[in-house]
C-alpha cells in the first residue's frame, strides 16, 4: 500500500515537473520568499531606465522589442551571460518587484544555458535605485 502512494506521489510530482518545464509557469507564482526579478543590460538601457524609471520595450530605433527577465541574481557578467544565453556580458543587473510584473509573463528553462527566464511585451517599472553594476560587466 505505501509502496503504491509512494509512486503515485513520484508520477504526480514529475508530471507536475515536466509541466512546468514545458509550459512555464507564471511569474506571479514563484515562492513568496522571492520578491525580485532580474534583467541584465548594458550602459544604454542604464541610461533610460535612470530617465524614466522603467525597463524599456523599445529598441533605439523604437522599434518593439521582447523583455527577457529572470528570476536569478547573478553578481558576475559572464555567469549573466552564459546562463542565460546572452549575445554579449551584460554591465548592470536591475531587481524588479514581482508586484510590477504583469500578470501574463511566464518562466521557461534557457534551452542553451539552463538558466530560467521570461519574456514580456511591456515596459516594467523599476526603482533605477536598485541598479548595480556586474562583476566583468561591459570587458570583451
């Protein structure tokens, strides 16, 4: 009898895994433990986040772009930019409160890189206070 529970209890747990691994779960939905999200950036962004007090959802050429943010703090550049998979080492982290996310965002696993992160389509307001520059941000 235990033995059977035991593996319901496993089946129940990765299929519950395996779900979230493939569909993301919310970013609402992280332990209460955690009240931060990251997003990592270079001396431009620094710029206008310090302007207007928000994480951009435009490029320079104002085009639309997708915000990639995570749930990790990381203190080193190449650590930001191999777990998550970055075209470049970032300069600079930003927390952003999980009250300041939008309810539709969802965290998926990195495929190259293992990090988690989510994307978004609007602007995220963020304290430009709580900028802090990476260790080995911004060096070839």
């Amino acid at each position: 009898m235990r033995s059977t529970i035991r593996l319901i209890f496993f089946l129940t747990l990765t299929l519950f895994v395996a779900h979230m691994l493939i569909l993301g779960y919310p970013a609402h939905a992280i332990s209460k433990n955690n009240k931060s999200s990251w997003r990592y950036f270079g001396e431009n962004e620094k710029k206008y986040i310090e302007k207007h007090g928000k994480i951009p959802n435009k490029n320079e050429d104002r085009t639309k772009k997708t915000i990639f943010i995570t749930k990790k703090k990381y203190e080193t550049a190449g650590r930001a930019e191999k777990h998550l998979n970055l075209q470049k080492k970032p300069v600079y982290g930003v927390s952003i409160n999980q009250k300041n996310l939008p309810k539709d965002i969802k965290y998926t696993r990195v495929k190259k890189g293992g990090g988690n992160e989510a994307t978004g389509k609007n602007a995220i307001p963020v304290n430009s206070k709580k900028i802090y520059k990476l260790k080995g941000g911004g060096k070839p």
